[in-house]
C-alpha cells in the first residue's frame, strides 16, 4: 500500500430481531434486564466518547498514559508486521499509539456500531495512509469472525478500555478463550483491565456530576423507543450506579420513579415503584485475579504495567507457540 490506505467494509451485523428478542426476554425476567451491548447505536457510541472524556471517568485517561509509556516496550515484545485485531474498536481511538511501534501488516477493527465504525476508520485512515485496514461490522460477542479478506500474520487481539469487565467472570473466561482461538498459537491479547480500588472513586466515575453517564444509561430505553416501537418515558427513569463490593463490580440499573406500564409493539411490560432494569455489570480486578482469568482461557503472561496511582492494568499475554 502506498499513498491511499485500503479500508474494507464487512457489514456482519446483529439484526433487528436479534435486538427485539434479546430486549423482550430480558424485560420479562425478574429482575429486567437488557443487556449492555445495545448501549452503543451512534447516540450512545457518542456519549460514551463523551464519558471518556470526564474528570472522574479515570480508566481512559491511565489506560492512553500505560500504553503511551510503554508503546516500545509492547512493541519489542511482539515484534511488527502482525495482523492487528481489534474487537470492540468503533472508535479506534487507543490504536494509533501503538501503530508506528507495531507497523502491523493489517488492522481488523470490529464493533456492532456501523456509523460509529465506519467514521473511525475513515479517520484513522487519513492519519495513517500506509494502513490496510479491513472494518468488520459484527457483534463480536457473539461470534468473533474475521473478513474473509484479511491478510496472514501473526495475530494480536488488542481489547482496551477494561470492556472485559462487562462481561461476568465466567463469561469473561469464554470470551478470552475465542480470543485466544482467534489469535491461535503464537498469538497475542494485549487487554486492558479496570483494577479494585475506592468505592468512592468507582462510583463516582459511573454516575458524574454532569450526568452524561445517566443519559448514556437511559438512552438505552430511547433506542428501545426508537427502533423497537416502544413507549419508555424517560422522565419516569432514574439511573443508579453502585459498587457491589462482594462480586466487585459496578453494576448500572434504571430504576422506575413511578408504578408503570411500558408497550413494545404489541408487548407490555408493568414495573412497580422503585423496580429496576439492570442495564450494566462493570466487573474490576486485581493483577492476580486477573491472571487467573487469563490463564484458565489458554493465555500465558506476558508482562503487565500498572500506573502509579494503581487505577489500572494493561497486561500481555500470549498462547503457546
Ligand atoms: C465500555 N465499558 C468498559 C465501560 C465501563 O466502564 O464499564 C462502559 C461504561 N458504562 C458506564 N460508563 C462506562
């Protein structure tokens, strides 16, 4: 490749039914839930950049400071012209740091949200034209599929933002090993993970003073209203956001201010004052934790760098050649 980079477009979409179904069966359970991939249409991608960017949402800002300080590092570790693959990578924003150490012979971004996808690729494109990048639009929780274009090389699965918290620890465990699946032999997870700390300092950073956390968590019910049909009134909404200190997590939940009756399409759904939907788990954990996690998917660590105010983890690991 050498002035114009090369994007290629894979639309391997969930579809509307899919979002319909997994909506209906978690508003009939007790307690609701919806699960937390629906977050993210262009709206919601948005104000998750947004949230990103808030004083009390740390994990962004240590995670860019980790992998900034130690781009050579990583990159004398796994050496270039690897197949870079990112699931989750709508918004590409962390990959740039590691490209010009990395030179990876492609990179495979993948996340459910098109417009979010497409208009990142894009950009990252125009920043580095020597690029291949093949975009996958798919739902990479279900199923991690590579496009059927990209080249060979020695994969390296680059999964940042602690999103591996959003997943429970048993589900976090299967995650990891398609991962490790997907890269294969010789192949590399470079993750970031969220670290237990303060419950002040994690409850704070899932419900800001500004309140875009809450719009993100309610805008979940305007996407029900805007592709499903339904009727949620927002005003009738509140967000919560509490540290669960047992199972360590964040857990995010809409909490109804009102008895209520909520229609989607021919479907209703009654909820009693005070009863929530459960809309998010943000799992944290410690280096150790972690590792272990790691290690039961199939991976073998690497290394892992941590920040001096131990907010957060960046760890290495890789399958068995
Ligand atoms: C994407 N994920 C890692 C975020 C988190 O911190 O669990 C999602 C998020 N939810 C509320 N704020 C951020």
């Amino acid at each position: 490749m050498n002035n114009a980079s090369k994007i290629e477009f894979h639309d391997l979409h969930t579809t509307r039914d899919e979002f319909l179904s997994d909506v209906i069966n978690g508003l009939r359970q007790r307690p609701a839930s919806i699960p937390p991939k629906y977050f993210y249409d262009a709206k919601g991608s948005k104000l998750f950049d947004a949230i990103t960017e808030l004083a009390e949402y740390y994990p962004t800002r240590s995670e860019i400071a980790l992998l900034k300080q130690h781009a050579d590092e990583i990159a004398g570790e796994v050496g270039t012209g690897s197949l870079l693959v990112e699931p989750g990578g709508g918004s590409c924003a962390k990959v740039h740091i590691l490209l010009k150490g990395l030179k990876p012979c492609a990179y495979v971004p993948m996340d459910i949200s098109k417009d979010h996808l497409q208009m990142a690729a894009q950009e990252l494109a125009a920043q580095f034209p020597w690029l291949e990048i093949h975009a996958a639009c798919t739902d990479f929780t279900r199923e991690m599929k590579m496009p059927p274009s990209a080249p060979q090389g020695t994969k390296v699965a680059f999964f940042p933002g602690s999103s591996i918290g959003n997943f429970d620890p048993a589900g976090a465990v299967a995650f990891l090993q398609s991962i490790a699946t997907l890269v294969g032999p010789g192949g590399y997870l470079l993750i970031g993970v969220d670290l237990k700390k303060d419950k002040k300092i994690l409850e704070a950073a899932y419900d800001d003073a500004a309140g875009v956390t809450a719009q993100f968590n309610l805008n979940l019910l305007a996407r029900i209203n805007r592709e499903l049909g339904g009727n949620f009134d927002l005003a009738q909404w509140q967000h919560l956001a509490l540290y669960n200190e047992a199972l360590g997590r964040i857990e995010m939940h809409l909490r109804s201010r009102c008895q209520q009756t909520v229609k989607i399409g021919s479907e209703s759904f009654d909820f009693a004052q005070d009863e929530t939907i459960h809309s998010e788990n943000s799992y944290k954990y410690s280096v150790e934790e972690f590792n272990a996690l790691a290690t039961q998917a199939g991976f073998v660590s690497q290394q892992v760098w941590v920040d001096d105010k131990q907010l957060f983890s960046i760890h290495l690991f890789r399958v068995k050649p």
